[in-house]
C-alpha cells in the first residue's frame, strides 16, 4: 500500500463503510450513486469486476487507487464534501427536500417553500427528487462564485 497517498486513502476509508480493507459490491453501488451515476446494477456490475483486477469480488485500495486517479468525478473538495455530510441528515449519501430546506433556513433564506422547492429542483440535475454530492459541488461553487462577484 506504499504510494498511495493520504487523500485515497481517506476517499477508499468513506467507501469502505464496514472497515474490512475492502469495498464489495454494495458498497460501489452506494459510491456510484453518490456521484450520480444512473446505470442499472447490470451495468455497476460490470464497472465493478472490470475494477477488480484480483477477481475476488472486492476492490482493494490498490485496485481504488487505480481508478481514482482515472476518474475527475471522485475529486470532490473536502470542505464541500463536509458540507454535504453535514447537510445529509440521515447520512443515505443524498439530500431531500427536507433536508434541503433545512440547509436554506440555516443560512437565513426565508423565501417561500415554492421558491425553495424550485431551487432544489434547480439542482437536481437528474430530477429523481434527491440532490447527490456532485450537484451539491456544482451549485456549491456557483454559489460562492455568485457570492465573490
């Protein structure tokens, strides 16, 4: 495990939500959706045995870092990651509506539900009605774009 650095090591930690050393299926599945991915599970299958070069049925952190390096979707900034943690109530890896609302009531928006609700709508980018961390990311940074301007 020398080489791999502190950063894949934290990211293949949050995934590996058992703490055996390794992800499993369902755990890349969750990870998947996390990033927004709407494949079927057919699909994720095969992403994840074309991952796991041993062929045991689990990716390790050498197998994850090989990814990582090849994937721009899991480089999320921590500081917006913590954000979506901390918004993310239940902890599921998505943000509802509710939650939402809450976020917005914290940083001192009382618009109308109806405006908040086109809000959330606004970012969630593939209308399922949760909000993932990516599309948290993006409105995140347009956000504080809007806000240095």
């Amino acid at each position: 495990m020398q080489g791999i650095d502190e950063e894949v090591r934290a990211a293949f930690a949050q995934v590996d939500k058992d703490g055996n050393g390794s992800i499993d299926l369902i755990e890349f599945r969750a990870l998947m959706r996390s990033l927004g991915d709407t494949h079927d599970p057919a699909t994720v299958e095969s992403f994840f045995d074309a991952l796991d070069g041993s062929g045991d049925g689990l990716i390790e952190i050498e197998e994850f870092a090989r990814w990582w390096a090849s994937e721009p979707r899991l480089h999320i900034d921590p500081a917006i990651r913590a954000a979506f943690d901390e918004v993310d109530g239940d902890g599921n890896g998505t943000i509802d509506l509710i939650e939402f609302r809450g976020l917005m009531q914290r940083l001192g928006h009382d618009e109308a539900p109806a405006a908040i609700e086109a809000l959330f709508d606004g970012i969630d980018e593939d209308e399922d009605g949760l909000i993932i961390v990516g599309e948290f990311a993006k409105w995140w940074a347009s956000k504080s774009a809007g806000a240095a301007s």
